[in-house]
C-alpha cells in the first residue's frame, strides 16, 4: 500500500514538472491582457457641492481585475474637498452663531459677508477643467475631454 501511494505522488509530481516545461516552452499563456472599460462611468458632479444623491449615483468603469483606480481616485479627492470644503463652512456657522448669541453684531457681519463672498461665484473666470480622463495602456492615444 505504501508504494502504490508513492508511486502516484512520484507520478504527479513529474506530470506536474511536464506540464511546467510544456507550458514554458509553447508560450500560450497570454498572461493579463488590458480590457477596455464598459463606458457606463458616472462622475461626481464638479459644478456644485456635492448631495447624497450624487454619491449613491456615482459609478465607475468596470474592467477585469475591479474598476478603473484613476476614477475612483478622481472622486474620492472629490468627495475628501468637498467634506473639507463644507467642514470649514460648518465651523464659519457655528462661529457666526456664537457671536450673535454673545452679542457681538460686527463680528457676526463680518463672518456673514465672508461666508456669502466665499460661496458666491466668481465672474469673469472660466470654469475649472477636469482633469483628463487617461485609458489604460492598450497602445492607444490618451482621449482628454474637451
């Protein structure tokens, strides 16, 4: 009983080796070929400040290995300036708050005209582009939006 046993791990072992060498030699194995995205990506909103709704609604390139890494990083820093952005507005507020509740009315309005310059759109300045969106390397030129 013992030698049948090492005689089929003998025998597996060298068809294992064969294999090895059959594979090496004929090259066949294409290894990770790029795959194109689906094309069903939808950002985040670079217009205005971001709502719930556009997070729940954002999707991403499906490729094989996940999704696109330079989508979700785009929106991931897009959502990290945002929460930054309403995180500071936040705290403009809450200082806002406590002057007028202390009484402070010139500190109030000072705070009061900042907020509202800082959210007020700017004239005059174009729109800020996006960042081109670069597709993986399948020896294609990179599309930038236009």
């Amino acid at each position: 009983m013992g030698q049948l046993l090492l005689f089929i791990v003998v025998a597996l072992v060298v068809a294992t080796i064969v294999f090895g060498v059959t594979v090496l030699l004929s090259g066949s194995d294409p290894g990770l070929t790029p795959v194109e995205p689906d094309g069903r990506a939808v950002p985040l909103p670079s217009d205005r400040p971001l709502g719930e709704d556009d997070i729940s609604r954002t999707r991403f390139d499906s490729v094989w290995r996940g999704y696109r890494m330079e989508q979700v990083d785009q929106a991931l820093q897009r959502a990290a300036y945002d929460i930054g952005y309403k995180g500071e507005l936040i705290g403009v507020l809450e200082a806002e708050v406590a002057a007028l509740r202390e009484g402070r009315t010139e500190d109030a309005d000072a705070l009061r005209k900042a907020r509202e310059a800082a959210m007020a759109p700017v004239a005059g300045l174009p729109p800020i582009p996006e960042p081109p969106v670069i597709p993986m390397d399948t020896g294609q030129e990179p599309v930038e939006k236009q």
